[in-house]
C-alpha cells in the first residue's frame, strides 16, 4: 500500500488551490505546510486546507522535517533554484511545466536528483487522462492504419496584466500553452528530427507560435499556441486508413471530452488528471519506479522547446 506523501506548496496559487490541494487530499495525502511571500496568502491557503503552518517564504517551507515533497507553481525563472534547494534539503519535488527554461537547467535537475536520490516530475497532467491512453492503443492496434501526420492547436486570450507576457518570468505561448502540444506529440511520435517556426511577438515574448516538427518515419507535425484568441484546442491524429480526433485533449479537468475514431465517438466522463498525477507520483516514490513523465523526457522536451525558440528567431530549420 502507497504510504501517504507529506507535502508542502511552494506558492499560494491558484492551481494549486484549484486542482493540486484538492486532488491531494482526495489522494489521502496531506499538505504539512504553504510558503509564500505574502504570508496573509499563505496563511489563507494553509486554512482552506488544514495545513499546520504557512511561511512567509519558500525556504523555510524547504527547511520544515515534516515536509516530504514540494509543489512548486512559481513563475518559470524560478523553477530551477528552487527545485535544486528542494532536492538538496531532502525533498521531492512536483513541478509545473514548464520544468526548466532551456535544456541546460534540466541537465542540472538531472545531476542534483542523481547526487541527491530525491526525485523530479514535470506536472503535465493531461498524459493521466484515459483518452490519452485510449488514443495510444488505438496508434498501436493500427485502427488508422500507419501515422502520417499530427495537429495540435492550444489558444487561450491572457489578459495584459499577466506575469506571462514579461520576458524576465519566463513568459510566452510557447513556455505557456504549446509546451502541451509537443509533449502531447512526442509522446505519440518520438523525438522530433528537426522542426521550424514562426511567431508574433509583443512586450518581449511569443505572442504566438506556430511550428512545424518532423518526427521518426516520415511523421509530420504541426502546432499552433497563442494568447492572442479564444479558449480553444484540438488535436488531430492522422494516418493512412483514418484519423483520430480528441476535441479537448489538454486542460481536461472538471469537463466532460470525446475521442472521434473515423466518425464514430467516444465518450470519457469527468476526470480529475490531477488526481491521478499526484497518486501516481506518490506510488512511484514508494515503489522505487519510475515517473510517467521522467526527468529524461523533460530533458527532451526542453531540447525541442530550444530548437523551436532557435528555429523561430533565425527563421530556419533546425536539427536537433
């Protein structure tokens, strides 16, 4: 039997209060304390989920010996510093995407969990929903024959006042929403060979980006990520005797989605993937396994998210 994780929060945001606490405490697990450097937001977190003790800073969430393992939803510069304190101080560590800003921070996550034993998952949630497993063994029973080509759009309209249009923070589409379609198709088609890209951008970072990605076998990908629209993303699985659909395959909590093989539908009810990460990396812990999600394949992704950022400032292909 998983024995429950202790965990502490790294910043009072709002994921974590609207999906990580939750699905943690619905995983049996229990949140031991909540840092922030507003200790009035940390106070209020830790009340709206019986923690203990709220800190007004993330380091003495990193020094407190109950604390088992960190969730950290800070801005994205700050994901590598605190991720190699958590790890040296004994802690695993839950971090949201994107894990590091190039793959040269992950190579330094890969050290400090190597040197440590303490262990890294990157928070894409969206790979624990069964419509993502149901679309694998659809790939792999040969229901659309072989693949040709993948799609995949995520667009969501940011306000101007977010901390994701400042360069400084590690903002942009790409860091932001396409991070879902790559990892998405990677895992559907492998490590792309080489890809390009094109993007609009305002107040320093990539407004939008689109990318074209070629993949092992003659795959071909493409993808679209932008604040400049309405909420919307799709995914699209084409091979040479069909193609397979997913209306929503990225931010599905709390919403009902559908998978449409060659016209016919199917339906998933409500799932929390948030729930399942977090069972998941507390099992993986406990069993000595390894993570949906390992540090290797953050490693690539971040390689890919370099290459696309090259790709997008030179104008050209690059080989990865």
């Amino acid at each position: 039997m998983t024995q429950p994780l202790r965990w502490g929060f790294l910043g009072a945001s709002r994921i974590g209060r609207k999906a990580l606490a939750p699905a943690m405490l619905a995983a049996g697990q229990t949140l031991v304390a909540v840092g922030a450097h507003d200790l009035s937001r940390a106070l209020d977190f830790a009340d709206a989920f019986a923690a203990p003790r709220a800190y007004g800073s993330y380091a003495e969430v990193i020094a407190d010996h109950e604390v088992q393992a960190v969730y950290i939803a800070l801005t994205n510069e700050q994901h590598l510093p605190w991720t190699l304190a958590a790890l040296r101080a004994g802690k695993h560590v839950l971090c949201e995407k994107p894990l590091a800003l190039n793959a040269a921070e992950v190579s330094a996550m890969q050290q400090a969990e190597a040197e440590t034993g303490s262990r890294v998952m990157e928070a894409y949630c969206h790979i624990f929903h069964p419509q993502f497993a149901r679309l694998r063994s659809l790939i792999a029973e040969g229901a659309i024959g072989r693949l040709l080509a993948l799609q995949a759009s995520f667009v969501g309209l940011m306000p101007e006042d977010d901390f994701r249009w400042q360069p400084a923070l590690g903002g942009g589409a790409l860091y932001d929403l396409g991070v879902y379609c790559i990892s998405l198709m990677r895992g559907l088609a492998g490590e792309a060979t080489e890809v390009s890209a094109v993007q609009t951008k305002r107040h320093g970072v990539d407004a939008t980006l689109a990318g074209q990605m070629s993949f092992p076998a003659g795959v071909a990908g493409q993808f679209l990520c932008s604040f400049e629209g309405d909420l919307s993303q799709q995914l699209l699985v084409q091979g040479t005797a069909g193609r397979i659909v997913l209306d929503w395959p990225f931010s599905t909590r709390g919403r009902t989605t559908s998978l449409t093989l060659n016209g016919t539908t199917e339906r998933f009810d409500l799932f929390d993937p948030y729930l399942a990460m977090v069972t998941h990396f507390a099992a993986a812990l406990d069993a000595g396994a390894a993570f949906r999600f390992p540090l290797a394949a953050s490693l690539a992704q971040a390689r890919t998210l370099d290459a696309l950022f090259d790709a997008a400032a030179s104008g050209r292909t690059v080989r990865l």
